[in-house]
C-alpha cells in the first residue's frame, strides 16, 4: 500500500489544499486547522451549519498567516500573534486569539452572518479526549477529535458499490473521497482493513490508531456544488452502523519520539 493523496486544510471547514508532502507535529501535520470561524458567543461555525465554508481558501503565506480567497476576493491574514483572546465553545479549548476586523468583515459576508475568525496559537493546549481514544499528554489543533484522518481507496470503493446498489442508474450517486476531509488518502488493501490497525508506518514515520471516525451529516454536502443529499450516510447507516453512529476511516496519532518533526510523502509506503 502506498499514499495517494495528502490533504491540508488551514481553515477548518475550508477548502482543502493538496500537498505532495505534509510535514508532521505531535498534533497533527503543520498549519492544518490552526484557524477557525466563530459565531455569536464563541461558537464555532462549520460546514455543517455554513456550507459556502467549504469555498474559502486559506494559503499559508510567507512570514506566517494565511490568505483567504472566496468569489474572486482575497484577504491576506497575519497570524495574530498578540491579538485579544475570546472565548470559544470548542472541546477543551475556552480560548483562542481573534484574526481582526478585517478578517470578521470577510467571515461574516461568506456566511450571511455575523461572525469572526480565530487562530489557535497554541496546539498543545487542547488534549485528545480520552472518550474518543486519547491517551495522556496528546493533543490536537482544531480538528474536531484527533491530530489526523486516513481514508482507504478500496474502502471508498466498497461504500459507492453499496450506494450503487440504492442509487437511480440515470442518476448515479458519486462519493468523492474529499466528503470524508481525509488528511491521508492510500489506495488501499481489503476494504476497511484499516479498522484493524493498532499501528501502521507511513514512509518512515510510525502512527497509533486512535478510532475509527464517526461520521456526520457534513459527510452529505457535496463539496464542488455544495448540494446535499442522503449520501453516503444512508448507506453507512446499513453496511457500517454500530453504537449509534456510522463510521469511514479513521484517526491517527503520529510518534515523533522527542516531538518531531516528521514529514509524509505522495507514494511513501504503507505498512500496518
């Protein structure tokens, strides 16, 4: 097995930016959902609530920061460094640094309300819950429950064969790999092997695995048209349903020894 595809995703809910590389820390690869978008009283503002989220890009740029691009508009976003802190609603996170007035200004016109951008200055301030398979001392940026998230092609493979089974053959039902958000894509072995792991090598960096991913209805939003639809929930919810809630791929936590760095490359190995 070998990796296809590496995906980062600065702003979280935001495009996601291919990478030939991702460069690795203890809570995930470098820059990856460092920044997020909040509403009213803290609370943190996603695709799921704000899909044209998924339209935003946010590039890393030189000195640190990121620019934000959106129909056509670009903002260029220093990181905040002594900017005020705000609360935030996010899980074991009150805090995070406020990106501005200008960055507000962009937010809030993407999602039609008011609403500001943050950045988590520092990652090792929020830990990996336990009830989602962390253990003491790890910690995550901004990703909802842990550092990073690898999807199987030949899962992927098996669940659009399932919703072929369901699906109009006039109108055939596409499930794009990127519904999922993964950071790592590999072609794959047997289809959900990777439920199994307890640890698997990637290039010459070695991973724990933390669960498998729990899916919600973000996963129903087609990312290029931003239409949703039942799937791939509904079929999940028949093949790979167990404790309430339905699962595709899953979270690793990578072992960098003395904290790193580590880096992962497009057609490093993958060992389990």
């Amino acid at each position: 097995m070998r990796i296809e595809e590496l995906w980062r995703y600065p702003l979280k809910s935001g495009r996601g930016l291919a990478c030939s590389e991702l460069e690795l820390e203890p809570w995930g690869a470098v820059g990856d959902r460092r920044w997020a978008v909040i509403g009213a009283e803290g609370k943190k503002v996603t695709g799921r609530e704000a899909p044209e989220l998924l339209r935003v890009a946010a590039v890393p740029i030189d000195g640190g920061g990121i620019e934000l691009e959106y129909a056509g508009r670009r903002l260029a976003v220093p990181t905040p460094a002594a900017g005020p802190l705000v609360e935030v609603n996010f899980s074991r996170l009150p805090k995070a640094t406020d990106a501005g007035d200008d960055a507000a200004a962009f937010v809030t016109d993407v999602i039609g309300h008011e609403a500001r951008l943050v950045w988590q200055a520092d990652p090792t301030a929020r830990s990996v819950n336990p009830g989602n398979g962390g253990l003491d001392g790890e910690t995550l940026s901004l990703a909802d429950a842990g550092p990073l998230l690898l999807a199987s092609r030949a899962s992927l493979a098996q669940l659009q064969e399932w919703v072929a089974e369901t699906s109009s053959p006039i109108e055939p039902v596409e499930i794009s790999i990127r519904r999922f958000r993964p950071n790592i894509v590999i072609d794959g072995d047997e289809p959900f092997a990777e439920d199994g792991w307890s640890r698997v090598r990637i290039g010459e960096v070695d991973f724990r695995f933390q669960q498998i991913c729990d899916r919600c209805v973000f996963t129903t939003i087609d990312p290029d048209t931003l239409a949703r639809g039942p799937e791939p929930i509904r079929t999940l919810a028949r093949h790979r349903k167990w404790d309430g809630k339905t699962w595709f791929g899953i979270r690793l936590v990578p072992l960098l020894g003395d904290g790193g760095p580590g880096t992962i490359r497009v057609g490093d190995p993958v060992r389990p």
